[in-house]
C-alpha cells in the first residue's frame, strides 16, 4: 500500500501560475502537468540517495516506464483552478528536510531556467493575519501565547526558505555540475526530453513560488 499522504507533516507548498490559450486542448494540459511532474520525479531519483540503485532507460519517460517514488517523496495537488490562466497549488511532504530541500532547490531552480524565471519565493500571510485578527479578540494572556507560538512559526519558516534560497543558489552557481551528475546517473537524456516538451509547450509557467508549512502538532 502507497505510503499516506498528509498535511499534518511540513510541506514545501509551490503555487505554480501558468499562460495558455483561451482554449487549451485538453492533451496540452495533460502533457504539461505531466511533463512537469516527470521533471520534479527525475531529478528526485538521480539526486535522492534512497534511490541509488534506480537503473535510468530510455522509457524512464513513458508512463509505465519507471518505478514509481515513494508516495511521500510525490508531488501532490492541493488546489487546481482550470481557468484560464491556470492556477494550482502542489506540495511535497517534508521527511528528510536535507534532500527534501535539495530536490526542490533543483526542481525550482530547472522550472526557472526553463521559462527564464526571476527567482523568488514568498511567505503566506493570509494564515498569519488570520491569527492574528483571533489574537486581537482574545484575552491578553492567550494573545501573548499565540504570540509567541505564531513568532516561532514564522521563524521556522523562514529558516526553511533561507536554506532552500541557499541550495537553489548552489544550483544556479553549479549548474554544469548538476548536468554532469544527471549524466553520470544516466538520467540526462529523459531531464533534456522533459524540459524541452515544456519549454515547447502551449501552456507556459510565468509565477512560481515556494513557501515552507509547518504542519506538526506541537507535543503537549
């Protein structure tokens, strides 16, 4: 059985904003989401070490082409708005934050070289203003406590997104290197195929953005 999928865990969160025709042909928006996701699940197993002993081919491409990746290493929908533009939120499970970070740094960083993308990366607030309205309308003493509790979040977060700017960094600056690594694996072939289908594509990536949820309930 797959592996359950939760948002009780932290998550990368990446909102992805997109410009088509008015009236994509539905296979252009198949093979965009799926090309897309072959990109993310490429790179995850050439760079995760708990998939070292993957052996890529030539079908690494096709749907039934390659083992599948853990379900909690996946990428998952959260949000999809078909209009057009169109509008999705994904998230991938974080359970080993050292190569969690580096597959999405490398994820971010292809999908920005791809459309020529400004790097960026944001933090949420409507979450955060929404406690804070409730922190306004609460007692002092619960108001310093969800305070304290929201402050700690937001540094959680930003020392996530810190280290993930650091690695997508590291990506822009060894670029070439990450290439080699791709070949060494025998995985550079299925990345080129990949990006090149997308930057062909009708359907074309103009916002990207990544933010870092802490999901985990606090032990009492």
């Amino acid at each position: 059985m797959p592996s359950e999928v939760s948002l009780e865990v932290p998550v990368f969160q990446i909102r992805i904003l997109t410009t088509e025709p008015k009236f994509p042909g539905l296979g252009d928006v198949t093979s965009f989401l799926y090309d897309l996701n072959l990109l993310y699940e490429i790179l995850r197993l050439a760079i995760d070490s708990n998939y070292k002993d993957f052996q890529f081919s030539s079908r690494v491409g096709y749907r039934n082409g390659r083992t599948r990746l853990d379900n909690r290493d996946r990428l998952h929908i959260q949000s999809l708005r078909m209009d057009s533009p169109m509008d999705f939120v994904a998230f991938l499970q974080v359970f080993q934050l050292p190569i969690t970070l580096t597959a999405i740094a490398a994820f971010i960083g292809s999908v920005e070289k791809i459309y020529l993308l400004k790097p960026k990366s944001r933090l949420l607030n409507a979450q955060a203003q929404e406690l804070e309205d409730k922190h306004l309308r609460a007692h002092d003493e619960a108001r310093v406590v969800r305070a304290q509790a929201e402050k700690a979040e937001r540094e959680n977060r930003q020392a996530a997104l810190k280290e993930f700017e650091y690695s997508r960094a590291a990506f822009e600056e060894e670029f070439e290197e990450w290439l080699q690594h791709l070949k060494n694996r025998g995985a550079l072939k299925s990345y080129s195929n990949a990006s090149n289908r997308l930057r062909k594509s009708k359907i074309q990536i103009v916002s990207i953005e990544v933010d870092y949820i802490d999901n985990e309930t606090p032990e009492e």
